[in-house]
C-alpha cells in the first residue's frame, strides 16, 4: 500500500480500463445520410441505432449505414456520427387544409429532419372509427403506417398538439398557419413534397467544418466516410497534426478509391500517399476488401481498420488480425506485401483462408527527431497515447488545484502515477524493469538548472514499451 497520502484510485481504474478490450474504441465519422439531425453528433453502439437514427437507405449517395455498420465490425466500442450536409437540403413538407368551401391553409407538416426520407411521407385525415368527436391525422411512409394522432376536433390547435406533445412522434412537427374554420378536410394521401438529402451539393469546406466542431469532442480513432479525395485528405493529415500538438490524442485512418486499389500502379499509388501523410498518427489503409459479395475500397475499409484498433486492448497488435471479409479487391504478391511494410502501407491480405491485417503499421516512413522504428507500429502510439492520456486526466480530476505543491504533495503525485505504470506493466503493456517516474532533474536536486514557478510540477516518465511476436527464426539442423 502507498505510505503517503494521495488519490490512487483514479490512476489504478485508468490503468485496469486501458488494458480492457475496447477501453479506447471510440471512432468518429463524419457521414451523409436521407434522414437524421444535421451538424449534430449521434453516439451508435448497435446496427439498430444506425437505421432508427439515419436509416439503411444509402440512394443518393447516402454512407451513414455502411460506413458506421463497418466501423461497428472492426471492433469500436461506439460511433460518434456527425451527419453533413450541403446548401440544398430541405426538409419535406405537406400542408393541410379546412373543410370550408373556399378551402384555407391551416396546418403545416414538416419532416423532423432534411432529407429525401421525408418525399416518402404522406397523411390520411378520417373521422375517429370509435369516438365521432375526434378525428384521426394517419402518417405513412409508402404503404408503412408510422403513426396515427387521434385529437378531438373543432380546433386546428388540438391537431397540432396532438402531434408535437406525442413523446413517440419521431418523424414530423405541426405549424398552425390559421384557424379557418377549425375543422380539418378529411381526405388520403396528402403529400409530402420538397425533401433534399444536401449529398449532391457536399464540399469539402463541409468536412473541413466537421473536423471543427470533432475538436469539441471525446474519441480516439477518425475515419471519413469512404472520401478518398485527395484535398480533404490533407486537410484531415494537417488537422491530425495540429490537434495533437495541442493535447488530443487522434489517430486517423484514410485509403483511396477502388481505382487507387485495383489499378495496375496500386502499389506505388498506395506507398506514395503514405510517403505523402509520413505520420505516426495516420494510417494509410492499401487495399479494399469484399464482404457479402460487395467490394469496397480501402477508403471504405479504412472505417473497419479505426474499429479494429479501437477495440483492441492495449497489449494487443492489429498484426494478422483476422477479418470477417471474404477476399481482397487486388491481392499483392510477396514482394509487393514487403515493398507495402517498408512504406507505411496497412494492408490487408488473404493468405489462402482468410483475409488478416498484414502488419499494424502507420505511415510513418521517415524518422522525426527523438523517434526509433517503434514508431512505426500503431501499438507503440496507442500506449504512449493511453499513458499521456491518463496520467494527464487523472491529475486534472485529482491533484490539479486540490493539492498543495509541496515536497509531500509531489510524491504523492509521482506515487499515485507509478501505480498506474505498475498496472500497465503487469498487464504486459510496458516492460516489467525500466519503468519509472521522476521528478525532471532539470527542476528539482542539486543539478537543477531551472527554478519551477510555485504552482508548477516538471515529472518524467520512462518506460520500455512491449512488442508482439512479428518474425519468428528457426534454424533447421538435418543429423
């Protein structure tokens, strides 16, 4: 047990969660849908919460279904969505009116959401079957019956009411435009008209607003939504690179069309786009894949490979995971599978049984200052992330503006961080020798060259990260 006061707790759940498969898996993704709040974010843990939020109808272009259904399938804990949009989308709209001779507008209904979905909607007004002193608004989708509002008639208000007080309504919203005559005009198939997705008029100034208003929040891998353009592309290596200097660790995972993939220069397509990102913190997915007899690109596949890494535990590596697809679009040779290795290409392989990961690499393919070729490995940046992460979080919730700087506080601070490394390293994580926390002797002892202002602590921590098994050598001796 620690001798000296401190908050252990925080650092040690930090540390049993880290270690936990899917600890880390939230993905986030921008995407473009028929239906479902715009410019808004939208958590999806499950295949239902896609279609009851945006739907499964991907005409027009629409991702959200597949993209997030194959985020899910690699592994990510949940989704954060973010539906996109461009100028043109429009809710649909109906309007409906009294029963007088000279018939006035006296209700507006709107779809709840822009989008196409809204054009399939329609209205039945009718007499209540049971109660003659009501009447009965029906809302269709086709020939599905979504809905039926019952209200009592003799006012537009009680209609409107009716639909926008209904806590299970979630498909439109009811305007009053006049009274009229107060009675509504019964009739079928009252149309909604004048829906628009916005997917045709998407720029990439949308997905550069994404990236926006993503900084606000909490998630640790990004992928688009099967984008393989090249400016939006660099705008989101650019922001990787910016936001990480700041303090939010993201990982990004990209890749290119179908054409990048299948074309006959692929592979130096794929090993020139790493060479372009060079990033530690970008993955450059190589290859697409099939899955129930439907190809996608690698761009696509890059939202399967940010759920793989995010639902890893942290002393795994997505190196020969395996995968739920069927086969590769283009399956590279040996000496192309060697040339994607040694230029930050995460491929995806099928070894005559199966389809696997190649190697967890990024596309880090020219060292930085202060980096060895672990950085190259997506493992070591997602411990190095968690550690960061943590300690960081964990002092601001605990220590920050709550314990004095003094002697005693500090060593209760560095106490409460090496029970955390202590987790890590008997979890596996980082090597069970050569670990330590310290305070900088740049600040503190007797060598100190630099005076810490009072409310300022100046730590260092050491660690010998672990590694799987990746090149196994054996030596056949013939007697």
């Amino acid at each position: 047990m620690p001798v000296l006061p401190g908050m252990y707790m925080n650092f040690q759940a930090a540390a049993i969660a880290a270690v936990q498969p899917g600890a880390r898996g939230i993905v986030a993704m921008p995407v473009k849908a028929n239906w479902g709040p715009v410019n808004q974010f939208v958590e999806i843990t499950g295949l239902s919460a896609i279609d009851e939020t945006y739907t499964s109808n991907e005409s027009f272009g629409a991702t959200a279904y597949s993209s997030l259904r194959i985020a899910l399938l690699g592994g990510a804990k949940k989704v954060l969505a973010y539906r996109i949009a461009g100028t043109d989308a429009a809710k649909a709209a109906c309007q409906l009116q009294d029963s007088d001779g000279t018939p006035v507008n006296i209700i507006k209904l709107e779809a709840k959401y822009a989008g196409d979905r809204g054009n399939h909607f329609k209205v039945t007004v009718q007499a209540n079957p049971v109660d003659s002193s009501k009447k009965d608004i029906r809302l269709l989708e086709d020939t599905t019956l979504l809905k039926t509002f019952t209200f009592t008639a003799g006012t537009v208000q009680a209609a409107v009411d009716a639909i926008n007080l209904d806590p299970a309504n979630k498909w439109i919203v009811a305007t009053k435009l006049a009274e009229g005559n107060g009675q509504l005009n019964d009739g079928s198939g009252f149309p909604f008209v004048g829906g628009n997705s916005g997917i045709g008029s998407v720029v990439a100034g949308d997905y550069t607003a994404a990236l926006s208003a993503f900084e606000t929040q909490e998630f640790n891998l990004f992928a688009l939504d099967g984008v393989s353009d090249p400016a939006i592309r660099t705008s989101v290596v650019s922001w990787i690179d910016r936001v990480r200097s700041e303090g939010k660790t993201i990982i990004a995972v990209l890749g290119g069309s179908s054409t990048d993939d299948t074309s006959a220069s692929a592979v130096s397509t794929a090993t020139a786009r790493s060479a372009a990102f060079n990033h530690e913190a970008v993955v450059n997915v190589g290859t697409g894949a099939v899955l129930d007899s439907v190809s996608f690109s690698s761009a696509q596949i890059s939202g399967y490979v940010a759920g793989l890494i995010a639902g890893q535990k942290l002393s795994e590596s997505a190196t020969y995971a395996p995968t739920p697809f069927s086969d590769v679009t283009r399956r590279w040779t040996r000496s192309e599978q060697e040339q994607a290795a040694a230029g930050g290409v995460f491929l995806l392989v099928h070894d005559g049984k199966k389809v696997k990961a190649l190697r967890g690499i990024n596309s880090l393919t020219s060292l930085k200052q202060g980096q060895n070729n672990s950085w190259k490995k997506i493992r070591t940046l997602r411990v190095i992330d968690a550690i960061q992460t943590d300690l960081m979080a964990s002092a601001e919730n605990s220590y920050i503006g709550k314990v004095n700087n003094t002697a005693e506080g500090r060593l209760a601070l560095i106490g409460a961080a090496k029970q955390y490394m202590q987790s890590l390293a008997q979890s596996g994580v980082i090597e069970a020798e050569g670990w330590d926390v310290y305070l900088n002797p740049q600040y503190y002892g007797p060598n100190a060259v630099f005076t810490p202002e009072p409310d300022q602590v100046y730590l260092n921590w050491e660690a010998r990260l672990t590694d799987v098994m990746e090149q196994i050598f054996g030596t056949f001796i013939v007697h």
